[in-house]
C-alpha cells in the first residue's frame, strides 16, 4: 500500500501553498495497492516535531476502500462525499490544518491506514479517538513525510 502526493516527494519539502504561510490548502494525495479485505480507510497527519509535542494536523475516516486519494482543497466539513468523516485537528477546527511551524522547519508524517471494517463513526473524532477505533482492525499501513521550513 502507498500513499503519495503529486506535489511533493517522500522526504522533499512541502509547497508553501499548503502551510500557514500559503493559502493553508489540504495536499493532494494518492492512494494504491489497498490490500484485499480493505473495508475502509483512515488518514492522520502529524507533526512529531511541534514544541509542545505531537500535534495533529488532519484526521479523515470513514473513506471508502476503493478510494485512490484526496483532492487538493479538500474542504473543512465535517461530512464530506461518500459519507467520508473529517475530524478535529489540533487547532481545534474540522478538518485540514496545515503545517505551520513557530521555530524551526518540522517534519510532517501522513499516515494512510486500511482497515478491515468502515468506521462510519460521528465527525469530529481526535487523533486518540481515531485510534482507538482503529484498533485491532489495521490491514495495512503506509506513510508519507513531507518537511517544511520556517
């Protein structure tokens, strides 16, 4: 399984137009090779270099299996189409936040996850909700590590 995004490469930098200092847009991505037996999949992306910690920058759920990526502009609602759910990022708001580092330039993971059932859980889950759902039902999982600078 893999996720990828046309913007960028596995460990290249992020676009400005996809952080703070841009238009704060959702990145494009790619999904392929999802494992037989995907029912649903789940998407989280993270910065494990904030100051304060892990902070959360975009939880999706709930998105059909046979799903081959997200747009760019994916918009802040809770539901989106296919019944696809957007959670809380850690600004507090519903869907995409993006990268927006106060110190340094930050690493940013985008998880992608298969799930062997649908989660057509209620929007607006956290990180730790989410994974806590997910747990004991992960095929598969695949990720993609963008950076952007100060």
């Amino acid at each position: 399984m893999y996720v990828k995004s046309p913007v960028f490469e596995n460990g290249g930098e992020i676009p400005a137009r996809y952080g703070c200092h841009g238009e704060d847009v959702s990145i494009p991505l790619e999904f392929g090779n999802i494992p037989d037996g995907t029912r649903s999949l789940a998407l989280i992306m993270e910065d494990p270099d904030a100051p304060m910690g892990l902070f959360v920058h975009w939880v999706v759920y709930n998105m059909p299996a046979t799903l081959r990526g997200l747009p760019e502009g994916v918009p802040p609602e809770p539901v989106l189409e296919y019944e696809i759910r957007q959670g809380i990022n850690d600004f507090g708001k519903i869907g995409y936040g993006g990268p927006c580092p106060p110190d340094r330039p930050h690493r940013y993971f985008i998880r992608l996850f298969a799930l062997d059932v649908p989660l057509p859980l209620d929007p607006g889950l956290d990180r730790q909700a989410l994974l806590a759902a997910m747990k004991g039902h992960v095929l598969a999982e695949a990720e993609l590590m963008g950076i952007y600078p100060r």
